[in-house]
C-alpha cells in the first residue's frame, strides 16, 4: 500500500508544547492533519504522533534538530507571568527568542507565529476596546511584560519576505480552559485560604477573559493566512472572546461553579492601590533582612480594579476570526474540567 505523505506546509514546530496552550495547539493541528513536532525542556505528555525535542531555548543546536524540514514555527515558550525571576524572563523571552529567529533562518522555516501578550500596551490605567495601534508601554507592569515587548519587536521586526521569512504575533488576554495550571488552581487555593473575601473597586471593570481554543484557532489562522504580501506580515494581532465581563463576575462564576463563595465585601480601588503600594514599599525596606513576595501588589490591584479588554476587528478583517466557543460555553466547560477542585459540602 502507498503511504500518504502529508505536503511540506502542513509541518510545524510547536516550541513550548508541553505547556498549557501549547498542549491545546499540538492538539489542534493533529486535527488538522499537520504533522507536528514539539520543542520544549521537557516531555509534558505523551502521543505518538507527535516527535519531541527535547533541549534549551537558548541552543541553536537544539532548535535546529526539531527544525528540520518544518515550514511553520508556533513560539508559546514562556516561563509563567507570576513567577518572579527576572533572569528567566530574559533568558527565554528574549535571549531564546532571538535563538529561535537565528535557527528558524538557518533551517529554512518560513513562518513564525508568536505567542505575545496583550499586556504588552498595558500601564496599569483603564484600556477600552483597545487596538494594535496603541503603543508599547513605557512602564510595563512587571517584568514579565517588559521582555514580551522586546521578544514581540524582535519577532516583528525580524519579518523578510524578500528571504521567504514571514512573522506575524498574536496577542491573546486572560488565557483560560481546561488543564490550565495557573488561573483555576490560584483562584481555588485563595479561596480556601479565606482570601477571597473582598473585590477591588465597584466591580463594574470589563475584562477579557480568552478560552484556550480561540487563542489556539487564532495562531492557526494566523500561519495560514501569512502569506507574502498579506497584511500579517510583521504585524500583531489581538485575540479574545470578543465578549469583555466584569472582572470580578468570571472569577464569581467560577468559585460559585466550585461551590466556593464568591467576594462579598468591596475595597475602594484608590485605597486598594495605596495599601498595596505601602506594603510594597515595606518589602524593599525589609528585602536584606528577609524575602517576602507578596500576594497583594500594585500591579496586581490593577489587573483586578481597571477597565482592559482589547478590539479584535484587525484579525476579524485580515484573517477572518471569529471566537470558535463563546463564553458561557467556555466556562462551563472549564468550570467541569476542574470538578477534582470542588469543595464538597
């Protein structure tokens, strides 16, 4: 019996498949009939149609085993936002990334898409239906998002359709969904710590929250429709539900989905602010006697008090995305995935 051989293009890397979104992404494209390689540190699931790579972002050598013959590179490495090590946010947001940008050249990829942030324009102070033409921030919130902006402008400025290499960079907000070993877990274990007590400010802020599979549908979109000559090139696109919520309502929904109860008390953002601010400020005066990272931050206050939910009209117009799950589906399907978290009455 002849084998079918799948076409040249429908071969892609996914660096950082291990991971949560990058777990969803591998997922995707097998389903669509890519054959798929992943690069990460390590092995985060088993499939045997899948070939892992195994090694350090930062070694081309590495990178280029998983990037033989592969057309379409996906980049979703990252450490987590909450960790607090500088080091590694520069190590792999951009030292890595520029690896990858050399490797990927070497290789003969002629598409990157990748993973950015749409906290890269965010300052902290209220964002309404925001666009891509907003600029980059001057003071990132943490320095997490300050080496997504130097990882997405070099990414972006790396595009070169005269030498057949194509960029393009999505920036998803407020990723959720099944598997997800931040957003669900935090919420749950602060709760049952009885710190989930009080919301910051009225509650009225707008939010948006973004479901794993939309994020996922909008890369693929991306790398199909990055093309030379097509608006994609070197460009970064917002991708969200499309359906901003009042902050302190999706994380209700979930709590109350867990049978935990949702915030009940109120705290005035301005104080909310000042108090993180305060303690904060004790930190760095007791920081060479003892560390402390606390939970309560000013950046913090502000994700959970101010208005930050972004327009999707670029990627409706240039790459034809609409949200593939809605909202209430979204939760709902994450509320039951989590069911081993549910506090029993």
């Amino acid at each position: 019996m002849a084998t079918r051989l799948r076409p040249a293009s429908k071969k892609c890397t996914v660096i950082g498949g291990s991971g949560f979104l990058g777990q969803h992404m591998v997922e995707r494209l097998l389903e669509k009939g890519y054959s798929v390689n992943v690069f990460d540190i390590r092995k985060g699931f088993e499939n045997e149609r899948v070939q892992f790579f195994l090694g350090d972002l930062c070694s081309k050598q590495d990178l280029l085993a998983a990037l033989q013959g592969v057309t379409t590179v996906f980049h979703c490495a990252s450490p987590a936002p909450s960790s607090d090590n500088r080091d590694l946010f520069y190590k792999v947001n951009y030292v890595g990334t520029r690896t990858v940008l050399e490797a990927c050249k070497e290789a003969g990829v002629q598409k990157l898409v990748l993973t950015s942030s749409a906290s890269v324009v965010f300052e902290g102070t209220d964002i309404q239906n925001g666009t891509e033409a907003l600029p980059y921030a001057k003071k990132p919130i943490d320095y997490y998002t300050e080496t997504k902006i130097l990882q997405e402008k070099e990414v972006l400025g790396a595009n070169d359709p005269e030498h057949n290499f194509l960029t393009a960079a999505i920036r998803p907000h407020g990723i959720f969904g099944p598997r997800d070993p931040q957003l669900v877990p935090i919420l749950v274990e602060t709760a049952k710590s009885g710190k989930m007590k009080f919301m910051i400010g009225n509650g009225k802020n707008l939010v948006d929250f973004t479901y794993v599979e939309n994020v996922v549908h909008g890369h693929i979109l991306a790398a199909e429709h990055l093309q030379k000559d097509s608006p994609l090139c070197g460009k970064a696109y917002h991708i969200t539900n499309d359906e901003p919520i009042p902050f302190w309502t999706f994380l209700s929904r979930i709590l109350v989905g867990l049978n935990y109860d949702a915030p009940k008390y109120c705290i005035p953002y301005w104080l909310a602010y000042y108090l993180a601010l305060l303690l904060s400020l004790i930190v760095l005066i007791l920081s060479p006697l003892v560390r402390i990272k606390p939970t309560f931050s000013p950046m913090r206050v502000a994700l959970a008090g101010t208005f930050h939910y972004y327009s999707c009209e670029a990627a409706k117009k240039d790459m034809g995305y609409r949200p593939v799950v809605g909202l209430e589906e979204a939760l709902e399907k994450t509320i039951q995935s989590y069911q081993k978290l549910r506090r029993s009455v």
